[in-house]
C-alpha cells in the first residue's frame, strides 16, 4: 500500500539527478543482488523458468537458497519507500500513511506473534507443529556422571553415514555442554567426498573391531552384534533412555 502511495507521488516528480547518484552504489549493488538472487536456475514456484549450467554460471553452485540475496534490496527498497512518504507529505499526513501501515502489518501477523508468544510463554503450549517444544531425550544419570571420562561421542552410524541409531539433536547437546566432540550434526554444505571416505572408514573401525577407550558409542541395532563381536577388547553396551550405548570396559 506504503509502495503504490509512493508511486504515485513520483509519478507527480521524479527524484532529482543529484539524489540519484548519491544513492547510485547502493543502486547498483542492489541490481547484482537482484542478479545472483535470480542464480543460474529461474523457478516460478515448482516450475524452472530458465536454468543455465556449466562454465561461468557453474559460480552459482556455491550459494545455497540464493534468493536471500534480495533480502538487502528489500531492506533498500523499504527505505526508498518510507524516505518518499516522508519527504514528499506534510508530518501529520506521513505519521498517518506510517501509522496507517505498521496498523495493517501488526493486524495482518498477529496471529504469528500470538503464536511465537505462547510458544515461548509456556513450554507446555504445543498445539503449534511449526513451533515444537523440544525435550532432550536423554534424562539418565549416566550422562551426567560418566561425561568427564571420555572425549568424543560417536553415533553407529552417524545421519550421513545411513539410518542412525537415535535423533542427533539430544547428543549434540549432550557432547556441547560437557566438552566432546560428536561425529554428527545436520550441515548446510559439506565435502561429499572427504564425507563418504570417513563414513567408510567407520565402517572398516566396525569390521576390524577397532573401539576407542576414550569414545561413547551410540549403535543402531543393526550394527551392534558386529560391534561386540569384532571389538578388539572387552565392550559393555547397554540401553540407556531408549539407545544402546556402548563403551571399552564398563560402564
């Protein structure tokens, strides 16, 4: 609404030359924005418009999600917007078109920030799929006591590696708070092959038997009479809040 009110006050006068070279950086850093925003692959919803491949376009492979790039021309374009109704209308008729506009944005979301309060209000409030309240699995004793004996956390096998033997959130947290290392998590970009050369390695670890005194193993079923028979010294595993766990020795 803000957007055609201000087109129509420059349609009555367009923004003078000195003003335009002044903002011309920020002009011509938004034209590149909107560029890479587009990237090599063109898409009206589900359907691919243009894509262009190999080559120079292959440059866009790197971004991930790249219509985040337009977020700095929206932000520009919402300033170009506000400093029109501003400048170009008495103070009582520009405090009202802002007036007007924060009133139709907060009425339009309020829903949203209805739900995001109560989300965060009351840890019981989870009627809302899209905000869920997350309990951290792991309740025993165990992982409070026994954390300070080793360095790492190794889930058998981990999400990138095939069917993990538990949700990698409650370790990730576990492995954070208390100092070690995890072989697991959910990442944006990552090298498939040095991935696929650590996920085969682990695998060789379980067939050779080779188990680190210094390392909580979490094992998937599947895996886990290989894991005790193969291990080159004495293992203990035993089902903890749900998961089979397994280290050197006993625990």
């Amino acid at each position: 609404m803000m957007g055609l009110w201000a087109a129509y006050e420059m349609q009555k006068r367009f923004v003078q030359r000195k003003t335009l070279l002044y903002f011309l950086p920020l002009i011509v850093a938004s034209f590149f924005f909107t560029l890479l925003a587009l990237s090599n692959k063109i898409t009206f919803g589900s359907l691919v418009l243009v894509e262009f491949s190999g080559g120079f376009w292959n440059i866009f492979n790197m971004f991930r999600s790249t219509g985040r790039f337009f977020w700095p021309v929206h932000y520009f374009i919402i300033f170009v917007i506000l400093a029109i109704l501003i400048k170009r209308n008495s103070q009582i008729m520009a405090a009202s078109l802002l007036i007007l506009g924060l009133t139709l944005q907060l009425i339009d979301l309020s829903s949203v920030y209805y739900s995001h309060r109560q989300a965060r209000g009351n840890p019981a409030f989870h009627w809302n799929p899209a905000l869920p309240v997350w309990e951290n699995p792991l309740q025993s004793e165990f992982w409070a006591t026994q954390a300070a004996q080793y360095k790492h956390i190794t889930l058998l096998p981990p999400i990138a590696c095939g069917e993990p033997p538990a949700p990698y959130q409650g370790f990730a947290y576990w492995a954070g708070r208390h100092g070690l290392s995890i072989n697991t998590g959910q990442v944006a970009r990552f090298d498939v092959e040095r991935t696929a050369a650590y996920c085969q390695d682990l695998f060789e670890e379980l067939r050779t038997g080779v188990i680190k005194s210094d390392t909580i193993y979490v094992v998937h079923p599947l895996y886990l009479s290989d894991f005790q028979n193969n291990a080159q010294y004495p293992v203990s595993c035993r089902e903890i809040d749900g998961f089979m766990t397994c280290v050197q020795g006993e625990h």
